[in-house]
C-alpha cells in the first residue's frame, strides 16, 4: 500500500509521524492532505533513506536541486561531490538527470548515499541507450520507468500531459519546446504519426509506481521558455491535462504532483499558480523558478528566486533550483551551491508571510544576535554562514562591528544611547 492508499483508510505510517513533527502540523490534519492529494511524501519502498519529506498545502516550501553528468561531462565522481554539496546546504530533494556515460551506476551511486528522497528523468535513460529517438518503441520507454523505480527513485518525472493538439498550439511559439523531456516525445510522436506513449501507457505506469510507492512527477514539456510564450494555450493545454491524469493517479492511489513553469512574468504568477491549484484539484505543485526575464545569463538564480518566492507564497509547494549555469553550460559545485542558497532564500522568504508555523524564529534569533553584535552567533545561523565568516574575516582588524559604519556603527550607538539612560 502506498502512502495515499494508508491516509485514505486513515492509517498512520512513521513516515506520516516524521513530517508531522518535521513540520509541526496535526497528524490527523497531515493525514487528510494526503487523502485528498494536497500533500505527498515521495518515499519509495526501495530507497532507504534519512530524511523523510512532506511537500504541500500547509506545509514548510521544499526546494530540489538538479545534478547528473551529460554527454560533455562524464564524471561520476563530479557529480557524487555535487550530491555532497545538495546534502551540506540542505536541499529537500535532488533530482538525477544525468544524460552521459553509466547513468545506472551514477544513479544507483546516488539512491546510496542520499540521504533525501531522489527524482529521476527515465526517458533520458532510453534515449541514451537506443541513441536514436525515433528508434524509441513504447516498451523502451516503459523498461526505462521500470528500471528506475526498481531502484528506488522515489520520484520521477513523465510528460504524459503532452498530446497532438497542445502540440499544434506550440508551433506558434517564439521559444518553441524548451523542456528536454518534452522535445524527446514531440519528435517520437512527429515521426511516429502517434499519440505520446506515456499517455497512452499511463495505466501501466500507474501499476509500477504504485507497486513501489514511487511519486509521479508530471512533467510540464510544454513549460514555457520564454516570457513571450508564457501562459499561452500549449501551456494551458497540456495543465489541463495533467489535471485528468492527477484525478487517474489519485484514484489509483499513486502520489503526484504537477510541474509547472518556466518563465513568466511576475505578474502572471500568481494566475499561474491559480489554474494548477484549480484544474489540478489541489496537487502539489513543482515550479522551476520561475524565471521573470530573459536578459540574465549568469545570474538565473536570481531572477528565478525572485519568481520562486512570489510563486511559493501564492502557493507553489516545490521550488527546482536554477543555477547561475542556467542556459549556459553543466553547473559547477560552486553553481550547485548559488542555486540552493538562492532557492532556499525565496522559499523561506515565502513561508514567512504565508505564516508556516516557526518560520520567523530564525530570523529572530539572527535578528537577536546583531542586535548583541553577537558574531559567533550570526554565522551560526546565516543560511552560508562559510561566505559570512569569510567577509568579516577580510577586514584587516578585528572591529566589533563591521567596516561598513566602523565607529559610527548604529548598533553600537544605540547601545551607548541606553546605557545613558
């Protein structure tokens, strides 16, 4: 029995427990949002694992970060250091994308040593193996998802939301497909003259997932890549269908959660994240960034934590990292870090005024700690405390306060103006 199944027969699991403690949220409350497919807990029965994680309405927002090597950069070893990087700056989840050589020894490499729950992209997988898309058959594609949560991928992403209409509605695009996953079966069914495999083989990719308990991350090939193509009618078209899919899964009693854009422009989020939550009955939605312009290579982590923390605080559940690297090439591990530190900044940024339980009390407790110009404890809890140590260690003596106000430090003044009194 999966987790869905357990909460609808109000049947509480230890990991219900975990994320109800983590979160500080009523078991019986935590329980409901999972029946009713609000919240999930990726945990597939074949990954054994630390860190237990609940993503959804009401809950703290979850950041993933994206690693895997590709056909320019082959090493294992690479990539095994960035899912170290993941695990020292506290990423919810990682997800594998790798396209290069041994994608099943990097991927089971990481299913070892991650402590959190890991996604995968197994249509990569097929393509790589085959080398050819075309060559693809439906049985391809299935063996591929198999394999991946045999595993013990405890999500994965399929673009079974994509079909021959929404497809039309693309070609009118200035950016085109930009989703890897969604281009792989746009060509399959161009050249094959057939509707998307995924869709047509849903239900047998219902019945592995739930064998597993493996999360169905539907993925958005019709994403936006562009601010001109933002919440146009492929997009629409394919949300919508990835709503009725949610409703097949749900019943089924599979665990899913829907991935959105992409680009968009600030004030289109908020819409956005309306029409998920409406034709989607609620899921948990899976947002990369999103990012709010186009002119920003090299500084995509910032434009996507500004849409990131807008879209989680009108009610994204899951934020993908975007790295610096973002349009421009593999990221580095001091890219992986970037990403993380940022995504993690927008979704604690969004859980404040949304009003998540305790989430303002690390920021008091920072707050504190310059009032006392308590420098230990600052770096202490600084979401880089690395990066904080290492700026105040440039000044050449060691000043109480810092060189930006020196002697005419307000903190130290105020002190000074109470201590008169």
């Amino acid at each position: 029995m999966t987790q869905l199944e357990k909460a609808k027969n109000k049947e509480i699991t230890q990991e219900m427990k975990i994320v109800a403690k983590e979160e500080n949220i009523k078991i019986n409350k935590l329980v409901k949002g999972i029946a009713d497919g609000k919240i999930i807990i990726p945990s597939n029965i074949n990954h054994k694992k630390k860190n237990i994680v609940g993503i959804g309405k009401n809950l703290r927002t979850k950041i993933n970060a994206n690693i895997g090597n590709s056909l320019y950069n082959s090493s294992e070893e690479i990539e095994l250091e960035k899912l170290n990087v993941c695990i020292k700056y506290k990423a919810d989840c990682v997800m594998d994308l790798s396209t290069g050589n041994n994608i099943d020894g990097i991927r089971k490499e990481m299913l070892k040593n991650a402590p959190m729950p890991l996604g995968t992209v197994p249509i990569y997988q097929a393509v790589v193996e085959k080398q050819s898309i075309t060559d693809l058959t439906e049985r391809d594609f299935i063996e591929a998802i198999k394999k991946h949560i045999v595993d013990g991928a405890d999500f994965i992403t399929i673009h079974a939301g994509i079909n021959k209409k929404s497809l039309k509605y693309s070609k009118k695009r200035l950016g085109g497909i930009v989703s890897r996953g969604g281009s792989i079966i746009a060509l399959w069914m161009h050249h094959n003259k057939k509707e998307n495999p995924l869709y047509e083989c849903f239900e047998e990719i219902l019945e592995i997932a739930y064998k597993y308990d493996c999360t169905l991350s539907l993925g958005d090939g019709l994403r936006p890549g562009c601010i001109k193509d933002s919440t146009d009618k492929a997009q629409i078209s394919e949300l919508k269908k990835l709503g009725e899919l949610a409703k097949i899964a749900k019943n089924r009693n599979v665990q899913v959660m829907i991935e959105g854009p992409g680009h968009i422009p600030i004030n289109q989020i908020k819409e956005n994240i309306f029409l998920e939550k409406k034709y989607c009955d609620g899921a948990p939605f899976y947002v990369l960034g999103p990012i709010v312009t186009d002119i920003a290579p090299g500084y995509d982590h910032i434009t996507s934590a500004i849409g990131g923390a807008l879209a989680a605080y009108y009610g994204a559940d899951f934020l993908c990292y975007v790295t610096p690297a973002e349009h421009l090439r593999l990221p580095s591990l001091e890219d992986v870090k970037e990403g993380i530190i940022a995504a993690k900044i927008a979704a604690h940024a969004a859980d404040i005024a949304k009003g998540i339980k305790n989430s303002k009390e690390w920021d008091n407790k920072m707050s504190k700690a310059r009032a006392m110009l308590d420098w230990p404890k600052m770096f202490e809890l600084a979401i880089d405390s690395e990066k904080a140590r290492k700026y105040k260690g440039e000044i050449k003596n060691n000043f109480e306060p810092c060189t930006m106000c020196g002697k005419y430090c307000a903190v130290k003044i105020y002190h000074e103006c109470n201590n008169k009194k």
